[in-house]
C-alpha cells in the first residue's frame, strides 16, 4: 500500500476523474437512457401482459359463472320436461282407462240389448209354438168331442148357455 502512495500522480488522477467523468456523461446520455427505457418498457410489457392475465382469470370466472348459470337452468328445464311427460303419461293413462271403461259399459250395454232381444225373440218364438201347440191340441181335443152327433149338440148348447149368461 505504501508502493500506491509513494506512485501516486495527481495529474493522473485528475485526467482519470475527467475521463470517468465524461465517460458517465456519455453513457447516461447515450447508453443509460436506452436501457433505461427497454427497462421501463419490459417492464410496462410485463405489467400488461400481468393485468391481461387477471382479466382473462376474471373472464374465465365470470364464464365458469355463467356456465353454472346455464347448467342449472338447463337441469331445472330438464326436470320441467321430466315433470311435464310424467304428467303427459298419467292423463294418457286415465283418458285410455275412462275411454276403455266407457267403451267396456258401451258393450255391455250393447250386449245386454242384444240379449233383451234374443230373448223377446226367443219368447216370441216360444209363444208361437205353445199357440201352434195349444190349437193343434185344441183341434184334436175338438175333434175327438165333436166326432159323434151327440157330443156336437151338447156342445152347441153349452156355448149357447155361455153366451147369455155373460
């Protein structure tokens, strides 16, 4: 250290300030204004890219938000639907029921007419042949009293007895 003393120049010394010192002139003038502005603009970049992130995290937020949204509203039409077709079914269900009792009574009806028929048919029929019975018996009855004279005048009187007495 004393090696640096003893050496020591001042006009060195002082044309080393000056050079150092115009040296930092140029520099700040030449060098540190545009590092300082690449600095300030990188960092100005980074701050933008930094809020377009947020907003993109706030997009992205009010998105899955809004997705929710629609996903609820699309389960809520869904079970409206569900609800509805369930509703649809029943009333089919019982229209189809009412309709086939109604049908079922109609037929019934339908059926006990036709019987109610058949049968004052079937009567009718029955009448006929105990008619057609009766007078057959009837003739034969007549025949086998009217076959002698007596029988026939006998007969005659009888009615004729019946007849004024009514």
């Amino acid at each position: 250290m004393e090696k640096l003393v003893n050496d020591f120049s001042f006009g060195l010394f002082f044309w080393q300030i000056i050079i150092l010192v115009v040296l930092v002139l140029l520099l700040k003038k030449f060098a540190w204004k545009p590092i300082l502005d690449a600095l300030n603009a990188r960092e100005q970049g980074i701050q933008e890219a930094l809020d377009s992130a947020e907003n993109a995290r706030k997009e992205m937020q009010n998105l899955q938000a809004e997705n929710e949204k629609l996903l609820q509203e699309a389960r809520i039409e869904r079970d409206n639907m569900i609800k509805e077709a369930r509703q649809i079914k029943e009333k089919m269900i019982s229209e189809a029921k009412e309709d086939a009792q109604r049908e079922g009574e109609k037929m019934i009806q339908q059926a006990k007419a036709t019987i109610q028929t058949e049968k004052n048919a079937a009567l009718a029929d029955i009448k006929n042949q105990v008619a057609t019975l009766s007078v057959q018996i009837a003739e034969k009855v007549v025949r086998e009293e009217l076959s002698t004279k007596a029988k026939q005048e006998k007969l005659v009187e009888d009615m004729l007895d019946d007849v004024t007495l009514n």
